[in-house]
C-alpha cells in the first residue's frame, strides 16, 4: 500500500544555479548530492516543514533520455513553458514583495480566487511555480469566477 508521497523529480537547467535559487531564494534545504558515476549527480532539496518530501533536481541529459527528449526539454525550458510545483504560502502578498525584491519573475501578481490568494512565478530554469496562500472553498465558490 502506497503510503505517502517521498520524491519529485524538477527539470532544471543548471543544477548548481538551481540548487542555490531554492536554498538561498526560496528558503528550502539542501538534501543528497552525490555523483553515481561520471555523468549522473543526485541532488535533492526539501522544505523545512516537510522534510520527508525530497524534490530532485535534475537536467535533461544523457544516456537515460534520447537526444531528440533532452532537444525538446530544453525548449521548453527556454520558453518557460515546463510546470515546475504549487508551494503554498501564508501571505501571498507579502512573499510576492520578497520574491521580487530578489529578482523573481513573476508572471501573475497576487489575485484573489475562490480558493485563496494566487500568484504565478518562474523558477531561474523557467519553469512555472503557483504561490497560494489557501483558504476554505466550496464548489459553489466557482460559480461565475473568472480564473483569469
């Protein structure tokens, strides 16, 4: 029986630029980072408050993809077109006037929705990140929202 998510994987395009946007920007911690062998590197960040969730990162590469794959990944990277992860915050608002002050993109400033505060990031490898800052919703909430 399934117990619990463990691991995500996130393509990035750097490892080490993104190791450092996650610890130093985004305030998440540093897990494995080891090589298993001479073309594969390990590395994992996890959030303080939910450490038994590692996200791996890790780029598009040989010899596990084919080269027309790693063509297309890195593509989409560039065009900013790859979803990367939701993280929920507890003032969106506020994060979103942290976040710029340190240089992230953002694509969507803070808007209220039916089920909280959303805005819309782009990670240094140009994958897309949701903020929320949730709140209690029913379905009826929806009705008639504009979802932008």
């Amino acid at each position: 029986m399934i117990t619990n998510i463990s691991l995500l994987s996130l393509w990035v395009k750097d490892i080490d630029e993104s190791l450092a946007f996650y610890t130093d920007v985004l305030g998440f911690e540093a897990g494995d980072d080891i090589m298993l062998g001479p073309d594969f590197r390990w590395c994992t960040i996890k959030h303080p408050k939910q450490p038994e969730i590692h996200i791996h990162l890790t780029t598009p590469a040989g010899p596990t993809l084919p080269d027309y794959l790693i063509e297309a990944m890195n593509r989409a990277q560039d065009e900013g077109g790859l979803p990367g992860i939701g993280l929920n915050v507890d003032d969106c608002r506020a994060t979103y006037e942290d976040l710029t002050s340190k240089g992230v993109e953002f694509l969507q400033e803070p808007e209220d929705r039916p089920y909280g505060v959303e805005a819309l990031m782009r990670d240094n490898s140009g994958n897309w990140m949701v903020l929320v800052e949730p709140r209690e919703y029913t379905p009826e909430d929806f009705e008639g929202a504009d979802l932008g």
